[in-house]
C-alpha cells in the first residue's frame, strides 16, 4: 500500500480504518459463537478507541506528525497482526504518521 500524499488522502485512510473497524464490529455481532470472534474480541475495543480518537484530532486540528512515536494503536497492531486483516492499512497510516507526507 501506497503512502498517502496529501491530507486529505491520509485522512481517508484514517476514516477507512474506522469503517473497517464498524465492518468488523457488525461481523462479531452476526458470528458471536465463532473462534475468531473470541480473537477479535481482544483488539477490536482498543483499536477502535484509538482509531475514532485520531480521526478526531486530525478532523480538528489537534493531530502532529512524529517521527519519534508511533501510533498508540501500534502495540495491538504488533500483537494482533497477524488476526487483523486490515494491519497493511495500519502500517500504512503509521509509516506516514512517522515519516509524513
């Protein structure tokens, strides 16, 4: 995946990580017996948490690149990884966040 190069390209991507976030959520409600459910079920409250947050400091002007720090979402990402099928979409919206536009 391309890193995005403009805002508002890095905003979408933010936004299509929120939406796959509800997906997922929607898919947990229809299939709660499901072993993945029970893996799910461990990252999906913190990413979405961190997701909305970012979104929201980006959509208000509150967000600063750092080259530094990555994401706080970036630990679940690392221990989930392999569980989330968007984690490329992740990655993505980290590397810029530490890299920039």
């Amino acid at each position: 995946m391309d890193n995005p190069k403009t805002w508002d390209e890095y905003l979408d991507l933010v936004h299509q990580a929120v939406y796959e976030i509800d997906e997922m959520r929607a898919i947990l409600d229809e299939d709660a017996g499901d072993e993945d459910a029970d893996l799910y079920a461990q990252f999906i409250e913190p990413l979405d948490f961190h997701l909305r947050k970012l979104f929201d400091d980006m959509s208000s002007g509150r967000y600063q690149f750092s080259r530094d720090t990555d994401l706080p979402f970036m630990p679940v990402v690392q221990r989930f990884g392999r569980a989330i099928p968007f984690r490329q979409l992740l990655e993505t919206i980290n590397r810029t966040h530490r890299k920039g536009l």
